[in-house]
C-alpha cells in the first residue's frame, strides 16, 4: 500500500540554524499539507499546498517558514532561523481529494 | 473560531470493557471527521473517516458516529484490549481542506 514518506525521523539542530524536513507524497496525490504538535498539545495546521502554491496558512507560519515542491516529487517544509519553540513533531500529510495520509513524523530538537 | 474538543481527556477502563469516546466541533462548517490513534511518540494511524453524508463507519471493533446537527462524533470500542491503549484523535475537515484537531482521550486498558 502507498505510503507518505518523511526524512529525516530526528533532526537536531542549534537555534538559529536552518533546516529543512522533506515529505515524499503518495505519487498521485495533489494535496500537500505540513501540521506540527508540540511535545504535550494538539496538532496544529501550518500549510496546505496546491498547484504550486500555498491555498492557505496558519498564523503559525510567519515569514520564517517557507514550502516548495523543488522536484516534482518531494515537499519540503524549511525554518530559515530555528527558535526553540519550533522544537516539536512535524507531520506531512497529502491527498488525492479529501481524505489525507499522514507520515511518520519528523522529530525537530531546537538545542 | 473553529475547534473540536474532545472528552474526557484520560480514560482507564479494564479490559473486555465496551467504552465510547466524545468528540465535539463547534462549527457545522466541519464536514468529513476523521478519528486516528497516536502511541507515544509516535505517528498518527487512521482508524476511521466518516463523510459528512454518512451517519457511521465501521472497522472491526470500531465504530464511529457523525451527527453534524448536534456537532458530535463518537468513537465505540468494543471488547478493549491492553494493546487499544493509546491516545485517540479526531479532527474535522473544514471547507478549505485542513483538518482541525481536538486534544484527544489518552487511552488505558487495564489486563
């Protein structure tokens, strides 16, 4: 069965520093979305993703997050300048219509 | 604002035990609910999704209701067992597509 695909499962970083999360959709899938829960709290919606562009954003992500498909196949989710609040799990999700597929999970460490 | 809230927010039951978890959005522009299961640290398996011209799903054990009327959803476990411990999600789909998430019931049954 089609499975969403993250990398990498942890990543550590400094504050300040940059990172980026890739998410590999479902291959059919038109729909990109990037959730996040920090460590205790609900999942919250960051962005969704649709022909090439974002369809709608959270107050979460300000201008410090940015999304892209550079290849056609992968999604990635970058944080320009990590804070230590941006330590959380970080879920791509992905959709042919309405239903949505999850990943694993991306554990960002904010050091 | 929309938000889905979730009670109770711990349940400790013994096993064989028949249990029925809460759901409730405040907005009836949530269509479609989704219910999934979260160990700790982990990510999110997809249990069931209910469309919004359905009442009901069922998989196995599980049953799951939808009633936008009244704006609550229920997830029914039957015949709990050890390995149903986890942490239960639901969240709904508003109109643009994302999904909002209640804080969900942490789940132990008891051997």
């Amino acid at each position: 069965e089609p499975e969403v695909t993250q990398t990498p499962s942890h990543q550590v970083t400094q504050m300040g520093q940059e990172v980026i999360l890739r998410c590999v959709p479902i291959s059919n899938h038109l729909y990109f979305y990037w959730y996040r829960q920090i460590l205790g709290q609900k999942v919250e919606f960051l962005v969704s993703f649709y022909n090439n562009e974002i369809s709608e954003k959270s107050e979460i992500f300000d201008d410090q997050f940015s999304v892209e498909r550079p290849d056609g196949s992968n999604f990635t989710l970058k944080i320009r300048s990590t804070k230590l609040e941006d330590s959380a799990m970080y879920f791509c999700a992905t959709s042919y219509t309405y239903e949505q597929y999850f990943g694993p999970g991306t554990r960002l460490t904010v050091t | 604002k929309q938000e889905v809230t979730q009670i109770p927010a711990a349940l400790s039951v013994p096993e064989g035990e028949n249990l029925v978890l809460n759901c409730s959005f405040t907005d009836s522009a949530i269509y479609n609910l989704q219910w999934f299961r979260q160990d700790p640290g982990k990510g999110l398996t997809s249990l069931l999704l209910i469309q919004s011209s359905q009442r009901e799903q069922t998989s196995g054990r599980l049953n799951a209701s939808l009633d936008k009327s009244s704006g609550r959803s229920t997830l029914y476990i039957a015949a709990s067992q050890p390995g149903d411990s986890a942490t239960y999600l639901c969240a709904g789909y508003n109109q643009g597509g994302k999904l909002i998430f209640g804080q969900g019931t942490e789940l132990s049954v008891k051997p």
